[in-house]
C-alpha cells in the first residue's frame, strides 16, 4: 500500500512491463521452429533488454500473438506518459536557461520514448488508446492476473495451445477465463509441410533443443529486477527523473505536515497525532530515497540531489521551476490553467534549512565544547521568541529561523551528548567522541535523555562530534533535511508563518494562547490540576493502593516488581518528558542557548519535538501499563462480575468505564471474544484456562515484553504501538496488529483479492483475516468487494459506522467520514489523511486506546475491591468470611476468591452490594483519559479534507515542473 512518487511508479510499470515481455518472448523462441533474422536465438536469462532489444521482442510477441492484454498496453501507456512528462519539462529548463547535460538527456529522452512508441504501436497500442476506458481499477486486477498466473506456459510450437493447459487457464478470482485464454493464445502460424521425412525430423530435433533451452535461471530474478539496459546518458536521465521526482514528493508532504502543524496551534489537534503522523512522512522520503538510489550507488545524499537540481547553483536555478494550477472540470474532461509562478527554490527544495544545518555542525566541529564561536555568536545575536513576524522582512523572517535552528540544534547535540561528555569529563573516561555509536542501536540507549527525537539527535551528534574539518556532507541524507526543516516549520506555524508553494510567506496573527507543551502538561499532570487524569499522580496513587493490598495479605512487597515498572516509567517523564535536566544545567555542559529567554527551550520552543516526544511517551505508557495490568486479578474479575450484574439486572444501564473497557479488550477478558450471558462462573474459568501459560525453554525476552508477546491476557496493541513497531512504515503493520474497524484495515480489505466461491460461484473476497473479522463485526460481504472501487467513500457507509460504534465509549457518538472515494493509486498525503484519522482515533477519537490512563483504571479498580470489602465485612456476608476469613484457600488470593464465589454462588447479598458499589460513582470512561476531551470522525475527516483542499493545491490541481 505505500504511496510510490512518480520516479519509482515509473520504474515499478517499467518492471513489470520489461517481466511481460520477457517472459513472453522467452515462450515464443523456446517453442517456435523458426523465428526472423533480428530474432534472439536463446532465451533471456538475466530480465534486461537494450532499448532496441526491446522493440525487437514486441514486434516478435506482435507476430505471434493475437490478443495482447489491455493491462499490458496500459503499462506500455504508462511508462510512455512518465518519460513525455519529464522530456517535457526538462524542454521547458534548457528553453529558460541552456544547460548542456540536460540538453543531452533530452536527446536521450526523446530516443528512448521513440522506441517505446514504436514498440507500443507494434503490439496494438494506437488501437488500444482509441478505446481505453477509466477503469483503473480494473485494470489493475487485470494486471496482477496477467503477470502472476502462468499464461506464458501456455504458449507452444506453431501457436498451437493444449486444450488442458486452456482449461487450467481459468481464473479462480471471479474474471472472465475467456480473455485469458485468449491472452495466452498464438496467432497460427502453421506452413505447408514437404512430407519429407528428413525436414521432419530436423524440425522435431529443432523444436526439442528450443524446448531445453535454460530458462530456469530466470526464477531467480525478483520482478523488480527486470529492467532496460541503458548507456551513460540513459543512467543520467534516470538519476534526474529521480531527483526531481523526490523533491516533488518532499514539497508536497512538506505543505501537508504544514497544515497538520497549523491544526495543532490553531484548531487544538492534539500535538501527538501531528507527531505520529510527521514521523510516517519522514520515513515516507527516507523510503524513497533508499529505493530510487540503490541503482545509483554514491549519489544518495542530500548535497548531491541538489547539485543535481540546481545545477550546482541555486540561484541561477530560480526561474527553472514553476508550478501551474488548472481548474477541472467535475467530469474531468476539461481544464484551464489559472496562474502559473515560478517557486522559491531555496525554500521548496529545502535549502535554507540543509545550508544552517551544514553550518551548525561546521562551527560545532571547530571546538567541540557545546558553544558556538565567537564569529557564530556575532551571527546569531539575541534571538526573540516574540518577535512581530508579520512586520518583519523577509529576510528578516529567514534570519530569524536561522538563528532559531542553530541556537536549537546546539541544545540538542548538548543533551543528548551529555551522557557521554560527562564520563570523559567527571569520571575521567577516555571516549572518542568521534567514533562513539550515538544511535538507537549503541550501547548508550539505555540512557534515557529524550522523547521523540533519538533516532534524529543521535545522527546530528555523530555529524558534529567529528573532528574539525571532517566533511560530512556527503553522510546528510534528504531525510535528514526533511526531518530538520519539519522540526522549524512546527515552530513558525505556532508564530504565524507558514510557507506556500502558490503564496509565498503566509504571515498571519499567531494564535492565542498556545504552548507547544500543552498536550505533553495534560498527559503528565504535573501540577496535579485534573485529579484522575494525569500520568504522573496516577503512579503515586496507585502505590499507596498497592501497599494497602499487599496488607490485607500480609505481604508489604507483593507489588513490588509492578510499581518499580511504573516508577521507572514515571521518573523517566518527570526528567525527560516535556523536559530536561538540561533546563537547570548540567555539570560540564554549556547552559541552554536560550537561557535568555527560557531555559527549556529546546521544548518550549518546539512544538514538534513535543507532538513526537509525547506520542513515545503515550506508547511507552500504554505498553508497560497493559503489562502491569495483565499480572493483576482484579481486571478481568471486575469486568466478568459487572457483565454478570448487568445480565442478571441488577444494573440497570452499564457503568460506562466498564462498558467501554469491556468493549476495548473484549478478547481479554472473555473466552473467544463472546461476552457470557448464562454460566459466569465457568466463564471466568474457561477465559483463564484459554491463557493458561505454557512451558517453554526460552525465556521471555525484553522484546517480547514490549511487544505483548509475554502477557497472558491483554495482547491488543494500540494503534500507536503498531506504528512504532513497524518502524512508522504502515505496510509492515501485520493485519493481526490492524484494528477493525479502521481506515487502515478498510484499505486493506479494498485491495484484496476478488474470488469466486467454488460452492455458490458467486464473487467473494478471499479469506484474510482482516477480511474474516470485518465479517464478524457484520459488515456485508458486498459492502467490503465495493470498497475496491470506491474506498474511502465506503468508510462512511452505515454499515462501517455500525462497526464503529462497537468500539465507542458510553455516550460518546460518531459520524460519518465525508470523504470523497476515487480510483487509482493512494498519493502520499491521500495515505497521511487516512493514517492520520486512526491515529487520531487511537489518541484522542473514537477507538481511543492510547488516551485512557490505564494507572488510574487500575487505582480505580483496587479501590472498588476496598468498597466491596468494606461494605460485606460491615454485614458479615458469608461469601466475604469465606474467603477472607475462614477458608484457607483463599489466603493469598482473597478477592480471586470473593470474585469466584460470587460468580459461582451469586449469593443475591453480595451482589445488590456489589451492585451498588459499582454505581457509587458511576465512574465514566471519559474520567480517566488524559484530555479534556475526545474527537469525533467528522471532525477528523474534515480537518484533513480541510488540510487537503484549502492550504495547498491538490495533486489534480497543479503540476509541479
């Protein structure tokens, strides 16, 4: 499912078109007696053909096949638009500004496109164009039946085909066989024979050296290694195409997270999901990167890409490009141009942002002490947080956030070195900066100095902890300069400046009110303004709890190992969260370099830093709360014994915490997921025994822990959880991790495979397990094979907010998505936009899994357990003596017990008491989430369609040049 920019679709369609015509080929000359002069005489072998090979073999297919698949030539179309395009624009440069080498790719362009042209035209193309529909979609699934059932087997001597290989040549997916038969069907080319037994038998022996002729070696070759082989200059038109295409996709994310940015500062979007969703982007152009520039081994970093683009000079480079929006008509059959401007190079290919950077790490490198020179100090100056931008310059805005990105980058490199810097420095420890391991993966990680923003700060501090002089340009990847210049922009969003591909510098008021620490204050609670809704009390609460149950069993450190998890936890937010100890100094390393103003600025000044430190801490949170949670009784007996009152009336309405909770983990607290109305007490039993935990010789690792491989019970992973895991790459979310219903699993089931159903031959999705969930939570069968053509549209049919509303917390309500469906590939932002509707969802919406403050739902329930004790032991009820007193049993387990004999006895006592004390209060989900509020869909939706239609144009508005 990720989103592919216009280089790596091209080289994709190329592939697979390349795949197509070698295989086929291969067919035809392994079994054919004779073939034309220009003909290869053996099979290809390693999956790359020459330009003019390339023509030679469709002319080959042309006279030996009758029907070529229409997927086939829309490929061919496709490739053939790809190159038009980038020979069109690369005409418009040399026509402003002569440039030799692109002159020289254009002459390659122009000779390459000829002879896909000529190729096309020989397999039917013309004719194909005159009658090609819309059917995208259909094409697609055309497409992956054509290059993955094997037809090419089909193909034999004179074109004659078996009649048991057409018939295997039905399709098991719910298309027409007879197409397909006729794709893998040759046009007869059979001559008159001689009767000559001689001729005879050489063209047998013919036919039989054809047949063995190797083409097995080719099963080793992935698709996408299928390829045209090209000279130097067709290898230097790819490299353009490539870098052109990449800084079109970084532009375009770019103007998109700006909008995210501004719906945190302006619209009150939690910081967290803008933090989620920046972090999926970012590895989006790190992905690209690595895939386009695998074939152009060297040529990978940043510096290079942009030599390339600007020919080495930025300046002379403005002019080049320009950006013209159409209007388009609905049906899509007519457009106007509107205006057409020439774009800020320096700020669209993200040149300022890579020049400070340079910069920082060039002046840090001198000293390596943590301060600026004397000759940067002279440059940066007194740097005011609270400067007027809407009466500044524009050159006066552009020295601001310079100032602002090495004054930030010189706090980020001080912390997150500081660990290191101190050993040499106060313990006398004698380590290399230079060559010290500052990632992830090195053994200083365990070191706790910061959320968020590790994998980022780790390579900064490499860059900048090498000698003077070292040369790290080339060590600068475009993900590294995304990443930095979506750190900046988070901040002159929140002061009122935002840059627009159309506009220029948009300056407006900065909004009223806003810290980027808001959401971070409310998830902490450090000042314990919101009694059950912050982090940090919520562990102090849940102690005291603890150590009061571990009294009643005469055990002051039954909890020890569960709070010590938490504690840690907890110390780590208090220190690092939001803040540092940088913030009150730090032995040895140079104050913050906005002391002046506020010496936590390295977050107060950083919105991003804030959203993507605080959706870490949110997983961090959810993981080792879920942990603490499944090692505890009185989850799952809370939840059975509510259900249990509920069925037999004795509430009336479910109590909203226990509701949702129910609904949230149904899986973990009931045996397959379904909820028992009868037998509540072989119900608890039967969920226990299904976890019953088993022997093993490995142990559990820390991994396991932190993936929930080591609980017993709560196993689901929030969505937030899930993206970390993956890497924040979504396509290796696994479907088992995907929650239903959501966009993400909405999109997967549009993407599956259509079958027909050998039993009532009637078209059906093939069996996945996302697929079988939807079905279990009743989403119709033909409503799921719709979503191949209309998702997203689909996700706001009833039926799809029916699912929801399982999911949704007591009195809280959701609406419809309005978003339009379409066909076609998702774009880069089209898949930000669904990404960020679940994660919203998850943190602040309406599968709200990482909003709920879990310490405090596990305070909440040991506390009911005390107000059911007290209140049986004020009666003597014989099922509280029985267990707490006088059956030896229950001595070390003694509300397992009141919780078993109650289930089992229901003694009509004990329960109106139980009864009751669930109700007093009547404790609601929305008490322990850690916002004021959640988010419903509609208003997620239309902030992003907002996003989408109003900052900036879409991709079928403008085009990029």
């Amino acid at each position: 499912m990720a989103p592919l920019n216009s280089y790596l679709a091209y080289k994709r369609d190329t592939s697979r078109l390349i795949y197509w015509i070698i295989k086929t080929s291969n067919a035809i000359i392994s079994s054919s007696s004779t073939l034309p002069e220009d003909a290869p005489k053996t099979p290809n072998s390693n999956g790359g053909v020459t330009v003019s090979g390339l023509v030679t073999l469709s002319k080959l297919i042309a006279k030996h096949i009758d029907f070529v698949p229409p997927a086939i030539l829309g490929l061919f179309d496709a490739v053939i638009q790809a190159r038009t395009t980038a020979y069109e624009s690369f005409q418009q440069f040399v026509a402003n500004k002569p440039d030799p080498d692109i002159e020289r790719s254009n002459a390659s362009h122009k000779y390459f496109i000829n002879a896909l042209a000529e190729a096309f035209e020989a397999l039917g193309g013309t004719s194909w164009a005159e009658k090609k529909s819309d059917s995208t979609v259909d094409d697609q699934a055309d497409l992956e039946q054509v290059l993955f059932v094997n037809n090419f087997a089909a193909l034999h001597l004179d074109g004659d085909a078996t009649p048991d290989q057409d018939d295997e040549g039905a399709s098991g997916d719910g298309s027409d066989p007879e197409p397909q038969q006729k794709q893998a069907r040759q046009r007869p080319r059979s001559k008159k024979s001689t009767g000559k037994g001689k001729k005879r038998k050489s063209g047998k022996s013919v036919r039989k050296g054809k047949q063995q002729q190797p083409t097995a070696s080719l099963d080793d070759v992935p698709m996408e290694s299928y390829r045209i082989i090209q000279d130097e200059e067709g290898i230097v038109t790819d490299y353009l195409m490539a870098v052109y295409a990449l800084a079109q996709e970084w532009a375009g994310l770019r103007a998109f997270l700006q909008g995210v940015w501004r719906d945190v500062a302006y619209e009150g979007l939690n910081s967290a999901v803008a933090g989620a969703v920046s972090n999926v982007a970012i590895k989006m152009i790190e992905r690209s990167a690595a895939a386009m520039f695998v074939h152009f081994p060297g040529h990978d970093s940043y510096e290079t890409v942009m030599n390339t683009i600007t020919r080495g000079d930025p300046d002379r480079a403005q002019g080049m490009f320009s950006l013209a929006q159409h209007v388009i008509s609905s049906d899509r059959t007519y457009h106007r141009k509107i205006r057409e401007i020439h774009i800020d190079v320096k700020e669209q290919f993200l040149i300022h942002a890579y020049q400070d950077l340079v910069d920082f790490v060039t002046d840090f490198q001198k000293n390596r002490n943590g301060k600026p020179t004397k000759r940067m100090l002279a440059q940066l100056g007194n740097w005011d947080p609270n400067l007027d931008l809407r009466r500044a310059s524009e050159a006066e805005r552009l020295k601001w956030r310079r100032c602002y990105t090495i004054n930030w980058l010189y706090d980020l490199v001080n912390l997150f070195s500081s660990v290191v810097v101190q050993r040499n420095t106060m313990r006398g420890e004698r380590h290399e900066l230079d060559s010290v391991d500052w990632s992830t993966s090195g053994p200083w990680d365990e070191h706790r100095r910061l959320y968020g923003l590790k994998e980022f700060a780790g390579t900064i501090v490499h860059l900048a902890m090498q000698k003077p002089g070292s040369d790290i340009r080339q060590k600068i990847l475009p993900h590294h300069v995304f990443q930095l210049q979506c750190i900046v922009d988070s901040l002159t969003i929140s002061r009122g400046w935002s840059i627009s591909s159309l506009r220029g510098h948009i300056v407006e008021a900065p909004p009223v009110g806003f810290r980027p620490r808001r959401d971070v204050d409310l998830f902490l609670d450090r000042e314990n303004k919101r009694f059950g809704s912050g982090f940090l009390q919520a562990v102090d609460v849940l102690k005291q709890l603890f150590e009061r149950e571990g009294a009643l069993h005469g055990d002051p450190l039954r909890h020890q190992t569960n709070y010590e998890l938490l504690e840690i936890v907890q110390h780590d937010f208090i220190n690092w969260l939001g803040v540092s100890k940088y913030m009150h100094g730090l032995t040895d390393i140079p104050p913050s370099r906005f002391s002046a103003t506020c010496s936590n600025g390295l977050w107060e000044y950083s919105p991003f830093l804030c959203g993507a430190g605080l959706a870490e801490g949110l997983v961090e949170a959810y993981r080792y709360c879920l942990v603490v949670l499944d090692k505890l009784p009185e989850p799952i007996l809370l939840i059975h014994l509510h259900n249990m009152l509920v069925q037999k009336g004795y509430i009336t309405a479910p109590v909203g915490l226990y509701a949702s909770f129910q609904e949230l983990y149904t899986k973990s607290f009931f045996a397959e997921g379904k909820i028992p109305t009868s037998n509540f007490g072989e119900a608890v039993l039967a969920r226990i025994q299904e976890s019953s935990p088993r022997r093993s010789a490995a142990r559990s690792t820390v991994d396991d822990v932190k993936s929930l491989n080591a609980t017993r019970f709560f196993k689901t992973k929030s969505f937030l959880m899930s993206c970390e895991e993956a890497g924040w790459v979504p396509d290796r979310i696994p479907d088992s991790d995907v929650l239903m219903p959501s966009g993400l699993g909405v999109y997967r089931i549009s993407q599956t495979e259509h079958i027909i159903d050998p039993v009532t031959g009637r078209k059906r999705l093939k069996d996945t397990e996302l697929v079988n969930r939807a079905r279990a939570k009743g989403i119709p069968e033909e409503e799921m094979i719709a979503w191949a053509t209309t998702f997203p549209a689909a996700v706001g049919q009833d039926e799809f907010l029916e699912a929801s509303k399982l999911m949704v917390p007591e009195s809280y309500t959701s609406m419809s998505l309005p978003i339009k469906g379409g066909k076609g590939e998702m774009s880069g932002d089209g898949l930000l936009s669904l990404l960020q509707v679940d994660i919203s969802s998850d943190i602040c919406g309406i599968v709200p899994l990482s909003s709920l403050n879990y310490v405090y739902v596990m305070a909440r329930f040991m506390m009911l357990f005390e107000q059911f004790e007290q209140a049986l032991k004020t009666l003597r009820n014989p099922l509280y003596v029985r267990a707490y007193e006088t059956d030896s049993m229950w001595r070390q387990q003694k509300r397992v017990g009141l919780a078993y004999l109650a289930l089992h006895l229901q003694d009509d006592e004990c329960l109106r008491v139980m009864a009751r004390e669930f109700q007093s209060p009547r404790a609601g989900f929305m008490n322990h989430i850690y916002w004021d509020d959640l988010e419903d869909m509609r208003s997620a939706a239309e902030r992003g369609m907002k996003k989408r239609s109003n900052n900036e144009p879409g991709p079928e508005q403008c085009t990029v040049m």
